[in-house]
C-alpha cells in the first residue's frame, strides 16, 4: 500500500456514517490522506448483527471487519481507531490482513444505506 505524502483531512467516518464521503473523494482526487477517527462506531442493532455475522464468516472480529472495510474502501484512508489495550492494538492491527470478499464488500455496504 503506498501512503499520500501530503498534508491529510480527519472526519469521523466509519462503516456505518459515512456522511463525508465528499471529503474522502477530493482527498482521493488530491493523492492526500484521509484520516476516519472514531472507525468502529456501531450503529443500530441490526446493522450490529450484520458486521457480527460477517465477522464470524470470517473468524474475525466486528471491530476487525469495520477497520478492514475502511482501509478496503480506499486507497488514502488511514483508520484512528483509539485503544487503551495492547489486545485491542493487536487486534487493530490484525484487521489489515483480513480480506473481504465481493459479498462481504457489497453486504457491509449497504448497511449505511442511501448515501
């Protein structure tokens, strides 16, 4: 993965809120980073159900399965998931070789709904 050399933007952006894609796509056109903190937000609680699902389809974690979405979703996106726990660290971190197939791609997708 090749990283953007120029300055970037934050929002908070997740699987579930994806209200600035518009900022994402001009980060996208200008090659800089965009930087989604607050990455694994959880939503309602069927859109829970779902990503929970996912996860064990693919023996991961839901918090795994929304970072691997995001760094998915993107080539500029660089996830700011907090922890406090070097478990959670781990986990986060394992969350960059977890590949999501087509489905798994078009079913978490349409979990935010209409954009």
């Amino acid at each position: 993965m090749q990283l953007p050399t120029e300055a970037g933007a934050a929002s908070e952006t997740s699987l579930l809120d994806r209200e600035h894609e518009p900022v994402l796509a001009a980060c996208e056109e200008a090659g800089i980073a965009f930087l989604p903190w607050r990455p694994v937000a959880w939503g309602e609680s069927g859109a829970r159900a779902e990503v929970a699902a996912v996860a064990a389809e693919l023996d991961a974690t839901p918090t795994q399965v929304a970072l691997a979405w995001l760094l998915d979703h993107s080539p500029v996106v660089l996830p700011i998931p907090g922890t406090a726990r070097v478990d959670h660290l781990e986990e986060n971190l394992a969350a960059e070789r977890l590949q999501l197939s087509r489905a798994h791609r078009d079913r978490l997708d349409r979990l935010a709904g209409p954009a």
